[in-house]
C-alpha cells in the first residue's frame, strides 16, 4: 500500500512538472514571438532612422548646392549690374561723339545747300560743270572731318600730356611734403622721459608721428653738450624704445630723464 501511495505520488509530481513545463513552453513561445515582434518593429524604426538621415543628408546637400548657386547667380547679377553700368556710360559717350559729328555734318551739308543755291543763281554751262563744283565740296567736306579727326587726336594727346604732367606735379608735391617732414623731424628735440641704467635702454616721447624712424640714429644732449649715442630698438607712433650704443656715453655723465634727443643724420 505505501508503494502505491508513494508512486501515485511520484506520478502526480510528475504529472504536475510536466504540466508547468508545457505551460512554461506555451509562455516562452509567446515571448520569442512578441521578442521577434519587437526585433521587427525595432528593424524597421532603425530603417526608418536610416532613411530620414540619408534624406537629411540630401536635403543637406540640395541646401549647400542651393546656396552655391545662390551665391554664384549673386556673383553674376553684379558682373551683369558692372557691365550694364560700363556700357551705359559707353553708350552716352558714343551718343555725345555722333551728337557732335552730326552736328558738325549738319554745318557742312548747310554750307553745300548755301552753296547749290548760290551755283542755281550762278549761271553754269552745263549740268557736269555743276556736279564737279558739288564733288569739289564734297571732298572738301571729307578733308574738313579729316581734319576735325585729326584735331580730335591731338586734344586726346594733349590730355594724355596734361595728364602726365599733372602726374609729374604730384610726385613733385609729395617730394616737398616729404622734404618739409624731414626738416621738421630734424628740428624737434623730443625728451628722454624714463631711464633704465641697469639695462641700458631710455623711453624718448617721440615716434613715427613726429617722422623718426626704426633706422634713426639718435644723441642724447643736456644743454649744449652731447653725452650719448642711442638706437632705436623699437618704435610706435609716439614712443621709441632705444638702447646706450656701448662707448658712447660721456665720462662720468649717465642718462637722466629730461635729456632731449636729436637726430645723429638730419632726414634728407
């Protein structure tokens, strides 16, 4: 009897194992399933994802390209806008140029119809004496713009000589301007304002402003004496920066703040 119990007992474990392990099959299913659904759906995001940044990048690339065309029709609107602009203003100087060259044929074909009516009151031989006159003239008329062209070619020669002069002059003025400076600068005697002894350097209230130079060579005086010889180290507009040139400085005199400085060569 104990062997039955114990065997229906065992039975029913076994029964009972297999039943959860069935169930626990059926559940695992389910979840490969719902697992292989979410793998799908993640696919597909992940696809979707791919296909909107290819698409960024290509609306990208029709942006730049939009830009680089845009940038380039700019570029040829303005070349267009400059040429337009020049030719316009061809244009009005040719429109001026055959204003005066009609003007000038209107003198002339003035002057032949005066002179057809004064040749119908004249009494002429023949029709061929009368169309020699009329050639006569109208040769005349072509020397006449000959010489109107020739005229014109001078005056353009003359601007283009009144131009170089012109030239000539500004280069001259700027040479004076440049002369006048350099005898400004050589008149000013700007002060050693701060002095380092241990160094061997002076700070002078002076620079390019006043017209000296980073190749300037300068002295030191005090009074009516020189004491030292300087160079420039460094300049601004209205500091210079110079160190004592060794063996210049005067025996037993130094550098002292209030010293005035000169030019060692007066600026040509």
């Amino acid at each position: 009897m104990a062997k039955t119990l114990v065997l229906f007992i065992a039975l029913a474990v076994t029964a009972v194992a297999a039943f959860f392990s069935f169930t626990n099959l059926g559940n695992m299913k389910e979840e490969r399933v719902q697992i292989a659904s979410l793998e799908r759906q993640i696919d597909s995001q992940l696809q979707a994802i791919d296909s909107g940044r290819t698409q960024l990048a290509e609306t990208r690339e029709r942006l730049n390209q939009a830009r680089q065309t845009s940038g380039e029709r700019i570029a040829d609107r303005d070349s267009l806008t400059g040429a337009i602009e020049r030719i316009t203003r061809e244009i009005a100087s040719l429109d001026e140029q055959i204003a005066e060259q009609q003007e000038q044929i209107d003198n002339y074909e003035g002057v032949i119809a005066e002179l057809q009516e004064f040749f119908r009151d004249m009494e002429v031989d023949n029709l061929e004496q009368l169309n020699d006159m009329i050639n006569e003239l109208a040769q005349d008329r072509v020397a006449r713009e000959r010489e109107v062209a020739e005229v014109e070619a001078a005056i353009e020669a003359a601007n283009s000589d009144i131009s170089r002069v012109e030239g000539q002059i500004a280069t001259a003025r700027r040479g004076l301007a440049d002369r006048s400076a350099g005898i400004q600068v050589n008149t000013r005697e700007p002060l050693v304002v701060a002095v380092n002894n241990d160094w061997g350097f002076v700070i002078i209230n002076a620079g390019t402003r006043e017209g000296f130079r980073a190749e300037s060579s300068l002295l030191a005086k005090r009074g009516d004496r020189f004491i030292a010889k300087l160079a420039v180290t460094s300049i601004t507009d209205n500091q210079i920066v110079a160190d004592l040139v060794p063996g210049t400085l005067v025996r037993g005199a130094s550098l002292q703040p209030g010293d005035r400085v000169i030019l060692e060569e007066p600026n040509p």
